[in-house]
C-alpha cells in the first residue's frame, strides 16, 4: 500500500470517528482543492505538514495537511487543534 492511500483511509477512519461523517475521494479532493485555495496554510509543524482549518460546505474542519503529498493526514477535533496551535 502506498503511502498517500495509507494516509487516505487514516483520514477517513479520523473523520468518522470525529465528526460522524464519510470521507469519499470526492470530498477528499474538494477539501484538498479549498486548502489549496488558502494563501495562508496555517501553522507548520514540519517543512511539510500544516495544521489547517478550513470549511467546506458550511462545516469547519480541522486538519493536518501534507503538503508534499497533497493530502489530509488526519482530521483533528476543535480542542486538538487548539492545544496544538498554542
């Protein structure tokens, strides 16, 4: 398994159980498409991962961003968030 896909489904498994909702390519890729948008990321936890909150479909969601592979590694709850931002 390649890593981005292994990445994917932690993602999906993270969305489920902490927003109750399925993580499909499709909303993967809007997601990714509207992070990219950002001129500012967020803050950077690495030279490639960002903490990044972004809304997509009038919901905000929390995430760690990998910039070099394009995609969500995982969705974080506002309090992760928060606690990891300070």
């Amino acid at each position: 398994m390649e890593k981005s896909t292994a990445l994917f489904f932690h993602a999906k498994r993270r969305l489920r159980e902490r927003y109750g909702e399925d993580l499909t390519h499709e909303y993967h890729d809007r997601i990714i498409e509207k992070i990219g948008n950002k001129k500012f990321l967020g803050k950077k936890i690495t030279c490639r991962k960002f903490l990044v909150k972004v809304e997509v479909d009038g919901k905000v969601l929390y995430t760690v961003y990998d910039r070099k592979r394009n995609t969500i590694i995982t969705f974080l709850t506002k309090e992760m968030f928060i606690r990891s931002t300070q």
